[in-house]
C-alpha cells in the first residue's frame, strides 16, 4: 500500500470519509463491547444488553451513525453473512 486513503464511490459523511472503515469500525461498533461484560460468567447478560435483543445488525449500525452507504461498505465482508436484516 501507498499509504493513500482508498476512495469509495458512496455517499459518506465527511467524518466516515476521513475515518476510513476500519477506525469507523472501532469508534462505532467497539465503543459497545463494555457493556458487554464477561460473557463467561455464570450471571451473564447484564440489563443493559436488553435493547439490542430484537434489534437487526443493520439497525444497530444505523443507531450507531453509520450513513445507508457506510453500512453498504462494511458489508462487503463478512458481515453480508449475518442474514439479519443487514440489507438495507
């Protein structure tokens, strides 16, 4: 790599576009992994995690901030498997 940011042909916000999606990733979806807590525990899911139960992956990442094409983006991996809801 050159150490360009790649261009993507979408429609994202200028703060997607300067984070790029690996940093957007982290910022949007990483920032959650707290209230998961130690999933290993006996007592496991804590209340906070309610919310998210009848709530699809896409929906998630757009209460996250995530714009229509930014969502379009991280799809392109392995999320598209999730079968959930994460086509918008």
């Amino acid at each position: 790599m050159d150490g360009k940011k790649t261009h993507w042909p979408l429609d994202l916000t200028d703060e997607e576009r300067r984070l790029g999606l690996d940093p957007m990733w982290t910022k949007l979806v990483e920032s959650v992994y707290p209230e998961i807590g130690n999933f290993a525990a006996s007592d496991w899911t804590p209340p906070s995690l309610k919310k998210y139960d009848q709530m699809t992956f896409a929906l998630f990442l757009r209460r996250q901030g995530f714009s229509p094409d930014a969502i379009a983006a991280l799809k392109l991996g392995y999320l598209d498997f999730f079968g959930d809801g994460i086509y918008i």
